[in-house]
C-alpha cells in the first residue's frame, strides 16, 4: 500500500494534456463569446444604407468617372427606391 513516488510517463503527459485542453476550451468559448456578440451588433444597424450609396455616386461623379446625366438617373433611382 505505500507508494514509492515513481509516477511513470503517463503521471506528467496526462495533467499536461488535461492543462492545455482545459485553457483550449476556455479561450475557444471566450473568442465565440466575442464573435456572437459582435454579430449581434452588427445586425442591430443593419437596413438600408443609401446615405452610404449616394456619397459613393458622389465620389465617382466628382473623380469624373461618371458624367452629370448619369449621375442624376443613378441618384433618382436611388431616392426613388427609398421612398418605394
């Protein structure tokens, strides 16, 4: 019944693979954590961006990528579809 203090190979592997798994887990729960949460807050302002799409079209018309006519249709069809 006495032990003489020899614990073998698996005495030290088995503590050190428990060690890392058991701080695996806890930062892969912390990074999902973070990840659900962020998602969330990404969908909370989610919705139609036009302000967005209309400073574009600006910065292309002003970059002269885009003449005056066009621009004025592309922004029409914008303002329109928020309206409808």
């Amino acid at each position: 019944m006495y032990w003489d203090g020899a614990m073998g190979a698996w005495g030290y592997i088995l503590p050190a693979l428990s060690y890392i798994l058991f701080w695996a887990a806890v930062i892969t729960a912390i990074i999902l954590f973070a990840r659900h949460v962020a998602a969330g807050r990404r969908h909370e302002g989610e919705g139609p961006t036009y302000g967005v799409a209309e400073h574009l079209l600006a910065e292309r018309f002003a970059r002269g990528e885009i003449d005056e006519s066009e621009y004025l249709a592309r922004l029409a069809v914008l303002r329109r579809g928020r309206t409808g």
